[in-house]
C-alpha cells in the first residue's frame, strides 16, 4: 500500500504502484527513456532507478519488458548500439 508520512519525506516523491498505478508506469517509463539516452543496459536502468529514484528493480523490469514488447526493432537496433560502444571502450 502507500508510504506512510515518514517514509514519503525520506524519499523522492513517486506515484504509488498501488494508488496510481498508471502514473506510477508512465514515470518509470520516462526514467527509462532518460536512461537509454545515456545507453544503459536493462540492468544498469534498473540499478540506477533503484539507487536514484527509489524504484524498486522488478517495476523497472516490468516495464522495461512492457516497452520492449512494444518496440522490438528499437530495442534490436538499440542492443546493438550499445554492444558496439561496449567493444570499442573495452
């Protein structure tokens, strides 16, 4: 259920998953967006979601495979996008 009084002042403020739960998606899928702009991995997302906005991993996969279900060519190109720059850093 949602954060008690507490809790909210201590974090950032985010949608309830259980109140707002649409809200709580579209924000998560914005991150996301921010993320892929600086080529992050799915996993890296999810840990800087979690670290950042208190997001925790699971929704950030959920709707990362909510997206990518959506977009399979964007992801396909994306995937390859970041294995190359991976190549040429390492």
């Amino acid at each position: 259920m949602c954060r008690g009084e507490e809790e909210q002042q201590q974090q950032p403020l985010v949608p309830c998953l259980h109140c707002q739960p649409q809200e709580c998606i579209r924000m998560v899928q914005h991150l996301i967006e921010r993320c892929l702009i600086l080529r992050m991995n799915r996993d890296e997302c999810a840990t800087a979601l979690s670290k950042h906005a208190c997001i925790h991993p699971t929704v950030t996969l959920t709707v990362w495979e909510g997206l990518l279900k959506e977009n399979r060519d964007f992801f396909r190109t994306y995937s390859r996008i970041i294995s190359t720059d991976d190549q040429i850093i390492n």
